[in-house]
C-alpha cells in the first residue's frame, strides 16, 4: 500500500474520458512512474468524483490530467442530433403506416406480418381450388367477408400503392430534414 497516493487515481485520457482507471494507492511509486510514463495521468479524489457523475454536470479530461465541465453541445451538434433523431422517427412512422389495416371493398384488412403470411397463404390455396374458389375471411374490424383470390392479391396491390405513397412522403420528409439549417426546423418536418 502507498500512503503517500491516498485518494488519487491513476486515470488514462482518451478523448475526453477515461480508457482506464487504477487506484493510485495499490502501487509503489516506481510502477507510478511507469504508468505516467505510459500517458496515465494522476487525479484527485474531487476530480475523480466529477469523471465519475459524482459531480454536478458533465466533465472531461485531458492528456495533462485536466478535468474540466464538458462544454454545451454547438448548434451543429444539436442539429446533426436533431437530423439524426428525426430520419429514424419519420423511419419508424413510415413503418408503423405501412402494416396498419388497409381498405378494401368497403371492409378494413390487416396487414402486419402474420396477416400477409395469411394472405399469401389463402392465395396459393385459392388457386388450386380454381378462379372461382373463395373463402371466408374475417376482416380487421372483425366481420366474415368471402373473398377470392383475386379479392386478396387487391388487398396486396392496394398495401403496395400505399407503401409506395408512404416511401415518397418519407423521402420527400427526409430530404427537408437533410437541407434543414436549424433544429427548429428539423423539428416541424412531418410526413405530410
């Protein structure tokens, strides 16, 4: 134990943080030396705490053992955040809207994963049977409904062009966002 490195640490900067940690007070001053001479630098008790979160704020560290408050994010942060964040929430809109129930022949299908295997399902089997086969089939607002093949590749075809409509307006969505100059307006973009 080496009493004379009570309450510091020996701490490696990288990129503002910490890669790596020891207590100072688990080695002998030459194995120290080593460690200094290795890019580790000593830290106090206090600075170590504010590394840690045990502080009020953010902070960093530099390569001469400097601990100082992590500065606010800059507008161009804020706004690659912002960009960021808003492609993958328009991304997930898209994506929800494209499974909901969709319109047909005046009764609402749905259209998630275990529906379209249902659906492609009830078509194979539909053409087997012939052009004439039909089925009943419930429908997502729970009424029985006798469909044909050609009913259900309808329904396909309707999911399809509106797929296809969801993915302009993403696209269309996403492109403003990308040319956006400020957070605010990365903000009021919408998929129309």
């Amino acid at each position: 134990m080496n009493d004379k490195r009570i309450n510091q640490y020996l701490v490696l900067p990288e990129a503002g943080q910490r890669k790596d940690t020891k207590l100072a007070v688990e080695y002998d001053e030459t194995q120290i030396t080593d460690y200094l001479s290795q890019g580790y630098v000593i830290v106090n008790h206090d600075d170590f705490n504010k590394l840690i979160g045990n502080a009020d704020g953010e902070y960093l560290i530099v390569d001469d053992g400097s601990v100082y408050p992590k500065p606010a994010p800059t507008d161009a942060e804020l706004l690659a955040a912002a960009k960021s964040a808003k492609i993958a929430e328009l991304k997930a809109e898209r994506d929800s809207r494209e499974v909901e129930p969709i319109e047909y022949n005046g009764n609402l299908y749905d259209y998630d994963g275990k529906a379209r295997e249902r659906i492609n399902a009830a078509i194979i089997a539909l053409d087997v049977q012939g052009t004439d086969a039909s089925i009943d089939w419930t429908t997502a607002d729970n009424q029985d409904v006798s469909v044909t093949a050609a009913d259900l590749r309808a329904i396909v075809a309707a999911v399809a062009v509106r797929s296809n409509a969801l993915h302009v307006k993403y696209r269309k969505a996403k492109a403003q966002v990308e040319v956006a100059g400020s957070a605010e307006e990365v903000n009021a973009v919408c998929m129309e």
